[in-house]
C-alpha cells in the first residue's frame, strides 16, 4: 500500500504495480478481478455541498430542513466509517444551523456548532476540523475527511451583522444567502419577484468579505446571485446546483449566472438531484451532462460536485419513498419546497450512489474523453484552488 504522502501519479503507478504482480501471481484457473476505480483512489475529493450519515438508520435526519435538533450528540455507525474510507472523500461542506421550522434560528444554530465540535472531538480518528485550504490537503494526506462548516440560509444571523464575525470565530466557512423564499438578504429561487439582493443583503455581503466567508448563492434567485456576484470584493460560488440550459426549473442556474460567477474566480458545484432531469429521476447520464454543459460555460477551472447526499446510500428505495412523500409534503405546507421535487422523484441519481460514487463519475467522464487533470480539477482542485481564494 503507498504512502499518501506520494506524490499522486506514484501512489497509482504503485498501486497499479501491485495489481498487476498479484495478477502474474495468480494460478491460471482464477477468475481476475479488474478495480475500475483503482487509478482514481488517492485523488484529491471535495464535496461542495453534501451530508453525513447513515439514512437507513431508524433515527436518521434525512434533511428535510425542517428537523429540530434536539439530540446532545451525533453517532458514527460502523457502516459510516467504512463507507467514508472508501470513497475517498477529502472533505465535504455540510449544512448547520437552521434552515427552516419553529426553532429559535439564532439558538438552534449555535447549538447545531457545538453539536458538531463534539462531533468532532469523539471521533477524531476519522474527521478534521476545516478553517483554511491547506486543511483539506492535510486530511487527505492523514485519510480524515475534512468537515467544512456551512450554512443554508442566513436567517440565524437575522438584522444583526456581528453575529457574522460570531459565526466566523466558531469556524463557519460557507454562508449562502437564501433557502428557496425570500429573507432579509434577498430572493431565493423560488420567489416570484425575483428583486435581487436588499440594502441589508449588500451589507451582509461586505460583512462576509471582510470575514473571508465563502458566499454561496445556491437556491438564490436569479437577480441575486447576479447582484452578490458583481457587488462582492471576492468571488462568490453557487456550491450545488444544475443548468438551467438543460432543464428549465429555478433551483438551476441560468448560463448568465454561471459564466459571471466563473468570470470573476468563482466556484460551481453540479449537484445529484432531481432537478437535473425534467422528469425528476436523475441518472449518472443527467449529472455528467449538466457537468458538461457547465464545463462550455464556466471553462474547466471552476467547475466541480456538490452532490446534496450522503456517502451511505440509502437501500430500501420502496420504504424511502413512503418517508419522502411525507417530506415533501411537509416541506410544501412550509413554503420552502422547490419545483421539481415531489413525491415520485429521488435526491440522488439512482445509479452513480453510494461509497463509490466519486470514482465512479470519474470513469463515466474518462469514457466520455475528459483528461485525468480536468477529472480531477473537478473531483477537488476547482474548490481547492477556489477555497485558496477565499480563506486566507
């Protein structure tokens, strides 16, 4: 086994020594195993946007927005741990603090830090706290994931700006601007008006500039990401999205959208969800297309994945649908449901889920002609060289 330490093309000429060796090794009569994914183990993995967990544990939060965390500490299951060495996952962004629901969002989201820091420190073996770009690397080298703290909604920081520099001392990395509705800052993708940002948005973009948060315009609407992405001192990403190009629905971004967000440095992330088909089932097909489509826009530096899943998938898809119909449903009474999704639809692409699932968009990319240094700008060097950016 190499070393992480390697540099990346010798752990895989190692890596790919030892397979043929075992291969030479081998008697006649057995059967030869080929590891599809073998070249891309040892790369560089980022996550935009995504989640822990396992989803068919009977206490799992399948991220409705609308749970309220009352639990005094999140679990690591034998099953999490083994799938999140396998995947190969660097570091992912992960959703804290209140999204939507009857919590206090001020109260909920500090409670939701400090339920993560101990996260953090019962199981430091597999996780690493991340703060600037270099600890991405650093998990990698040590095989930790990286968790980034992130928000969905900036309603916990309600009219009072500080809490911005709050929030940044407690290790807060990624703020997006709005959920679905509008709020204080600004329209998200499902408000009509589609205004652009508010007097107060324009100054929680300068406040989150002068603290190195990364603002992230996912789910925004239209105006407002073009007016955050003009009005910020430094570029701004949509972390999990689609094309709007390819599907016509608002949680995807418009070709405008992407190319100023690319133009002045920033980052994209294509997500695995069912805004990516028309029909609301998306395939592997659906998310290299989008990531194509993406790559013509943007150019291939600042095209990457925010896939809004979990590493463990979820096994029971007839059982899950039942629970899902229930989501939605309460997720539409809440008016923070997006066009697109329903019942009848999955948040994931059904055939590129589970452990494997960055290595396998690898291979799909590689056959469709993409070169080893754009699939691995896109598995994590675009945010990589993105984060370097910002948090400085």
């Amino acid at each position: 086994m190499s070393d992480l330490t390697e540099p990346l093309d010798r752990r895989r000429f190692l890596m790919l020594s030892a397979a043929a060796l075992a291969a030479a090794q081998a008697p006649a009569w057995a059967t030869t195993v080929v590891d599809t994914h073998a070249r891309w183990r040892g790369s560089l993995i980022v996550n935009a946007l995504g989640g822990l967990g396992n989803p068919n544990r009977p206490d799992a939060d399948q991220g409705s927005g609308l749970g309220s965390r009352k639990r005094e500490r999140l679990q690591l299951d034998e099953r999490e741990r083994s799938d999140l060495r396998a995947s190969g996952l660097s570091a992912v962004n992960c959703t804290l603090g209140y999204v939507a629901g009857p919590d206090d969002p001020y109260q909920s989201t500090i409670s939701d830090i400090a339920l993560y820091e101990r996260f953090l420190r019962d199981y430091p073996d597999t996780f690493t706290k991340v703060l600037r770009a270099a600890d991405i690397e650093r998990a990698r080298r040590e095989g930790k994931v990286g968790l980034i703290y992130g928000f969905q909604n900036t309603t916990m920081i309600g009219d009072v700006l500080e809490r911005v520099d709050v929030f940044a001392d407690l290790g807060v990395r990624v703020i997006q601007l709005t959920y679905n509705p509008a709020n204080t800052a600004g329209d998200g993708a499902m408000a009509k008006e589609n205004r652009g940002l508010t007097p107060f948005g324009r100054e929680l973009v300068a406040r989150l500039n002068d603290n190195r948060l990364m603002v992230d315009l996912s789910h925004s609407g239209e105006n407002t990401c073009l007016d955050a992405a003009r009005l910020s001192k430094q570029p701004i990403s949509i972390n999990h999205t689609g094309c709007r190009a390819l599907v016509d629905l608002p949680r995807n971004k418009t070709d405008a959208e992407l190319r100023l967000v690319a133009e002045r440095g920033g980052f994209v992330g294509i997500y695995f969800m069912p805004f990516l088909n028309a029909k609301g089932i998306v395939t592997a097909d659906d998310v290299v297309a989008h990531i194509e489509h993406a790559i013509k826009i943007c150019g291939e530096d600042a095209v990457g994945i925010g896939t809004d899943g979990t590493v463990t998938q979820i096994d029971d898809l007839d059982a899950y649908r039942s629970v899902l119909a229930r989501e939605v449903e309460e997720r539409r009474k809440a008016g923070i449901a997006a066009a697109g999704e329903g019942p009848h639809t999955l948040p994931f692409a059904v055939d590129l889920r589970g452990a494997g699932q960055f290595f396998q968009l690898a291979v799909l990319l590689e056959k469709r002609g993409h070169s080893t240094e754009r699939i691995e700008k896109i598995l994590g060097r675009n945010f990589l060289r993105y984060a370097n950016l910002i948090w400085q």
